[in-house]
C-alpha cells in the first residue's frame, strides 16, 4: 500500500471522527458516526433477542418494585415517560442489569440481592440509563468500527425491514444475546465513571438518597470476591469508583432536597 494512500485514509477517518464528534452531558468529545434511529433499532432488536432467549421472573412482588424504582428514574429525565420504556426483569443469578438505546432496561433478579433497598437499586438503573443518555453505546461501537475496520466506517443505508450486511456488523458489535459479561460490548473506565456521575445526578432528581449509591457498591465489593487491578480492568475499581461518587454526593443531595420540595419522594420498597 502506497504511502499516498495510507494518508489519504488517515485524513478521510479524522475527517469523519471531526465531523462526528458530539459532546457527552459532562462535555466530553465523543465519536458518534450513527444516527440516535440507528441505534434505537439495533437496541430494541437486541432486547427482542434477549427475551427470546433469556427467563423472565414472574414474581408480581419483584416486577412491581423494579418498575417503580425504574419509573422514578426515567420519570427524572426531561421529556421521558415511564410508559414508553420497556422494563423487564430477568431470572438471572447475576447482580446485573442494563439499559439498551430505544428504551430498554433490563433487570436480573441476582441484582436485588445486592441492592439492598430502592435507593441501591436506583443507584443501578440510573447509572445503566446515564450511558444512554451518554450516547455511549454509539461511542462503543464507532470505536469498534475504527479499530476494526482501521478505515471510514459508512453511514447505515436503507429501510428495508431485514437487516442489511453492515446492520448485521452493527448487531454483531453490539454483542446481542451475550449476558453474562454485559450486554453490550465493554464500556471503558472513562464511560463508567461517566455513567456513574450522570445516574447519580438522575437518582437523586428522581428523589433517591444518592449517598446510598456508595453503599450499593460496598455491597458489590463484599459480594463480588477479588477484582483484577485496575490498571487492567475496563471497570474502575469501587475504591475508585466510591471516591467519584463521594466528591459528587453532595451536590447531588440539593438536587435531591430540591425534588423533595416539590413532592417528588419515591416509595418502591422493599
């Protein structure tokens, strides 16, 4: 390959990464190269595929606390209404759960062993819905797609009902159908974090103690057993992960006393 061509490629993907950057709610620069309707039809085509192949609890008691906790949350989200997300809660004895663009979230039951009160739990759902409001599913895969493809990654053509061959790469890099990892495919320490400071700020709109948040991952680190370093893990360490959180807590506890105010206080229970 000629050294003409490999600069003609490195300009077309920096041309490409500058015309696609957007900025995250905490003013990151982000790559995003596919439309927000993309991504909600991937996401809602991966959440039919997880329900396909994954049991559902049929506890009314369980299924009635989640979607209380999981309607305060997208209730806190500007122009959002809890009847346009789908919530499901899935038999699974991991302590998991996620939010997939098109409005989905899922919840596995393992995760109420571990969330030991509506505020824990909260903690979670708003931290699994602040990566979509980060537009970090659309990061992830656009990554993917440069360090894959090493070239432009193309715009999604087409409106056919059936998946056409780059649609099927997009669902591919989504990771459809892998849970016992995540859903999706890794988000990185940078989204974590992230999405840990966008849930908090959520959780405690929606009326949650957001100081709970810090005992939700206390209760992670005692029941999740021994963590790689972090240096080589995608996740922040809960040390890490507990100071961001306790340097936000009290902003977000005024955000908290001012929804108060207003009458906004959750009562989901346990």
């Amino acid at each position: 390959m000629s050294q003409f061509f490999l600069r003609a490629i490195t300009f077309a993907v920096l041309a490409l990464c500058a015309a696609s950057c957007t900025t995250s709610p905490l003013g990151r620069r982000q790559v995003s190269f596919y439309s927000n309707h993309e991504m909600e039809r991937i996401g809602a085509l991966s959440f039919e595929k997880i329900k396909a192949e994954s049991p559902r609890s049929n506890d009314a008691a369980k299924l009635a606390y989640v979607n209380c906790v999981t309607a305060s949350i997208v209730g806190a989200m500007d122009g959002e209404r809890a009847s346009d997300w789908e919530v499901v809660v899935f038999e699974n004895a991991a302590a998991n759960a996620f939010a997939l663009p098109g409005r989905k979230i899922g919840v596995h039951t393992g995760l109420l062993n571990v969330a030991r009160n509506q505020d824990q739990l909260a903690t979670v759902v708003g931290h699994e819905v602040g990566h979509v409001i980060a537009n970090h599913s659309n990061e992830r895969v656009s990554q993917a797609q440069l360090a894959q493809a090493g070239m432009i990654a193309t715009q999604i053509v087409g409106r056919s009902q059936g998946l056409d061959a780059e649609q099927q790469q997009l669902l591919g890099l989504l990771g459809a159908g892998v849970i016992q990892g995540g859903f999706l495919l890794p988000f990185s320490r940078t989204h974590e974090a992230e999405a840990d400071l966008i849930g908090l700020d959520l959780m405690a709109r929606a009326g949650f103690d957001p100081a709970q948040s810090v005992d939700l991952w206390e209760n992670m680190s005692q029941g999740g057993g021994g963590q790689p370093l972090e240096f080589f893990s995608t996740h922040p360490s809960h040390s890490t992960r507990i100071r961001g959180l306790n340097q936000r807590i009290p902003a977000a506890q005024q955000l908290r006393e001012e929804a108060r105010t207003r009458g906004v206080i959750p009562r989901c229970g346990p």
